[in-house]
C-alpha cells in the first residue's frame, strides 16, 4: 500500500518567495497552490482559470459595485467659481452636523476649496445628469456654471433645484496619498421636497441599484 504524501514542512518566508518566483505558470493555467510559507501555514489556494487582476484592478472593479449618489461640490475665491462632480461624500456626525468630501490634490477645486475654506455641497436630483457630466470633466471652468441653474448664498454658488444644498465650512483636512479627505462643518442646509436622487454604479449614471429595479422614480418622471 502506497505511503500517502506528507504535506511540505513550513519554511521561512524569503525561501517561499524564491519558490514562487522560480515557477512561471500559463496566465489561463487552472492550478491548484499549495503555500509553504509561513503565513499561509499550508493553505490551498486555487486560481479560477483567468488572469489574476492586481489588487489595484480587484479594487476597482469592486467599487464600481458600490453605488453612490452623485454631487457636485462648489466654491468661489477671488471672484471664480469652480466646482467638481463627487461620489465620495459621506455624512461624519450629527453634533456637531458635519460631511465629508474626498477631492483629489490635482483638481481645479482643490486650491481654491484650501484658500476659500467654505464650499456648498449640492446633491443632484436623478434628472440632472447633463450637470453631473460637466462638472465631471465635461466642460472646463466657469463655463460649467452654464449647466444648471445657480445662485450664490452666503457668497457660494448653490445649484437651484438640488435634492439639498450643503453649506459648509472647511473644519479638518486630512491627506492621504492623492487626494484630501476634508471634512466641513454644516452652517446652513436647504433640502427639496421629493427624494429622487441620481446614482452613480458600475461606471453609470441610473436613478436605482442596477437594471430591473422598479421601486424608484425613474429619470425624467
């Protein structure tokens, strides 16, 4: 009767990367691994047959399941307005009533959303994509602003017909790798009657969670 095979003893992780890197495997090979290294301790891994993706790839092909509802943050200094399309916007507390807003350190937004320390928060309705896409890099400066209608309030430019506008104030600024978490204190809020907010999935604008979904206002209705 055939002695059964052992499995290999756990060696140090700088030999189980001398390993790994001496073997070059097919990229569509359907394997099964089997880890000697000591964090692993000898757990078996199988690859599903495709190319695996970098983990910044993985990353982003899970966010764009995430889906978000759709802003555009403004500010105004020196007599200019700027303002940027945003997903990454998330409420922080209620005392004190305070937001934050993601901005990445090469927007147009940036410097002046740092000099000015105030900005509006403007949470777009499910009909206004047409906004949502030239403040996302469809039109360039000032000529954004001629998508929508806009007025200033407290010296802010805040869009007419918002689900809500958010004024705040700059309280915290936190980078991190390319872009700044800032997080603002709430002076004033003006919200909208119907809740029908515009959603951004998998690389889309959509008013629901993905095709199919009925229990939501669809656009134009």
């Amino acid at each position: 009767m055939p002695t059964p095979p052992t499995a290999p003893r756990p060696v140090s992780n700088r030999v189980a990367r001398r390993v790994r890197r001496s073997i070059e495997l097919p990229p569509r090979l359907l394997a099964i691994d089997y880890c000697i290294c000591n964090n692993c301790k000898g757990i078996i891994q199988a690859t599903t047959g495709e190319t695996p993706m970098s983990r910044e790839a993985s990353f982003r092909r899970a966010m764009r399941s995430l889906a978000s509802a759709v802003s555009v943050i403004s500010t105004a200094a020196e007599g200019r307005r700027y303002g940027m399309t945003a997903t990454a916007v998330a409420s922080v507390s209620v005392d004190p009533p305070s937001l934050l807003v993601c901005v990445n350190r090469t927007a147009s937004l940036h410097a002046p959303l740092m000099a000015r320390r105030r900005f509006c928060l403007n949470i777009l309705h499910a009909d206004q994509i047409e906004l949502a896409q030239a403040f996302g890099g469809g039109r360039a400066g000032d000529d954004r602003f001629a998508c929508g209608a806009w007025r200033e309030v407290g010296e802010l430019p805040c869009l007419d017909g918002a689900q809500a506008n958010v004024l705040c104030d700059v309280d915290a600024v936190f980078p991190y790798a390319t872009h700044a978490i800032v997080v603002g204190y709430v002076t004033e809020v003006r919200v909208g009657d119907a809740v029908a907010p515009l959603i951004y999935q998998d690389g889309r604008y959509t008013v629901g969670l993905g095709d199919g979904v009925d229990w939501v206002v669809p656009i134009g209705g």
